[in-house]
C-alpha cells in the first residue's frame, strides 16, 4: 500500500465542505483541519503508485476551492499500532 500525505490549499471560507468532499473519496482515509501554511492535511492511500494521479490532480484538485497541494510519498510506515503488534508476537493473550 502507497500512502501519501497531501498538504492541501483552499478556499478559507469553504475549508469545512472541502475537507468533507476530500474524505468523501475512496482512497482518503483522513482529512485534518490544520494551522499554518496550509489548510487541509489528505491522508491518501492507494494501491500502485500510479494510483496517487487519479486520486490527487485527478480528483482532489478538482474539488471546487481546491487553490493548490503539496504531496509527500511515505517510504515507510511506522505507528504504536504496528509496533504493539511486532512485541505481541509469540505472546500468549
């Protein structure tokens, strides 16, 4: 699975419908309302690389006051959730 962090500008007077039209899309599994630079942080995850240009400028820039999008590609994935996971193996519940 590829996933992508998308740094997202918008309309500051529609942030709220657009962050709601973003994580309405199928390989959107987040969106943040954030400070700073930019608007809207897109947490997008595809199964191909090639993927990730049907879901960002095929699909989010598209959405109507959509100004513009930073993306970064994750080489890797790291969480609690996944490190709880790698200890627990082996262990008896």
């Amino acid at each position: 699975m590829i996933t992508a962090i998308v740094l997202i500008k918008t309309s500051v007077d529609r942030i709220p419908e657009i962050a709601e039209s973003i994580a309405a899309l199928d390989s959107v599994s987040e969106v943040f309302s954030v400070t700073g630079t930019y608007d809207l942080i897109a947490m997008v995850r595809v199964p191909r690389h090639d993927d990730l240009a049907d879901v960002i400028p095929g699909r989010i820039s598209k959405i109507p006051g959509v100004e513009g999008t930073d993306t970064h590609v994750a080489f890797r994935t790291y969480s609690q959730h996944d490190l709880e996971a790698a200890f627990a193996i082996g262990l008896d519940s």
